[in-house]
C-alpha cells in the first residue's frame, strides 16, 4: 500500500515539473515574440514614410487592391485618349455603385527609358489627370489618392509601361 502511494506520489510530481517546465516555456516564447513586435523597424522599412513626406500629395504605399481601370497615354502624352472612355465608365461604375465610400489609388506609371525625372512627372500628370476627369464626373476628390510615379520594369512594352492604374484601397 506504501508503495501505491510512493508511485502515486511520484506520477503527480512527475505531472507538475512538467508542466512547470510548460508554462516556462509558453512564458519565454512569448516575451520573445513581444519582444520581435516592439522591436525598432529598420531603417529601410521608414524608407515610405520619409519620401512620402517629401510631397503629401502623394501616397507612398505598396500597390495593392482591385484594379478598377487601367489608361493607357501616347508617347510623351499626358492627355487623356479617346479610347479610355469605355474603361472610365467601368471605373465609374464600380466606384459609384458598388463601392461609393471606398478610398482609390490612381497610380501613373511610365517606361525606363530617357530622364527618369521628366518621366516620373509625366506620370504624375497623367495621374492627375485621370483624378480630374473622375472628379468632374462626380467622385469626391477626399476619396482619390495619387500614388508615388513608378517606372515599369516588367516584360511589357513601353506602351504598356505608359498607363496610369485605378485602384480600390484595400
């Protein structure tokens, strides 16, 4: 019988030095990740924040969210073209319909090639003047943001490269 209770005795203690050693473990991970979330970001990750400072008009965020349009201009064009009425209805739509509070991204783009200062502004234009016609039309300017002009790099061409994108912010 004190050998029932002997090996009683031992199973329970057993049972709590293990989870003594649990719950320091739990406790450790957890200060760890508490202490990864509060950790300084780099300076690379301020990078945005700081060029965004530079021209408050413009967002500075990863593009993101669903794309609504996409314009594409002519060669050294910041005009809108004819052939991009059907897509800003479409845009218009959705931005009127389905999502009529929703903040959107006009994006401008433009190719690598030549003075990537000229084109930066060229881009910024076009978005501009997207913003304008989609205001004239009726969107609240408190809901449009003009993002950070970008160069395209992808395997399109530099027609493709010359557009300006509208997007829903996520």
């Amino acid at each position: 019988m004190a050998s029932n209770n002997q090996d009683d005795n031992e199973r329970i203690a057993l049972w709590l030095v293990g989870l003594v050693i649990a719950v320091l473990l739990v406790s450790i991970s957890s200060y760890v990740l508490i202490k990864q979330r509060h950790r300084a970001a780099p300076v690379s990750a301020l990078a945005p924040a700081v060029a965004a400072m530079a021209d408050p008009d413009l967002y500075d965020a990863p593009l993101s969210g669903e794309l609504l349009a996409t314009v594409r201009f002519g060669f050294a064009e910041a005009t809108l073209p004819v052939e991009a009425a059907p897509d800003l209805a479409r845009a218009m739509e959705a931005l009127m319909m389905a999502a009529p509070t929703r903040k959107i991204v006009i994006a401008g783009f433009h190719d690598a090639s030549g003075d990537a200062a000229k084109n930066a502004e060229l881009a910024k234009q076009r978005a501009i003047a997207t913003r304008s016609v989609l205001s004239a039309a009726g969107v609240d300017a408190g809901r449009m943001l003009l993002r950070k002009p970008e160069s395209t790099l992808a395997d399109g061409t530099a027609d493709e490269a010359r557009r300006v994108e509208i997007r829903l912010l996520d």
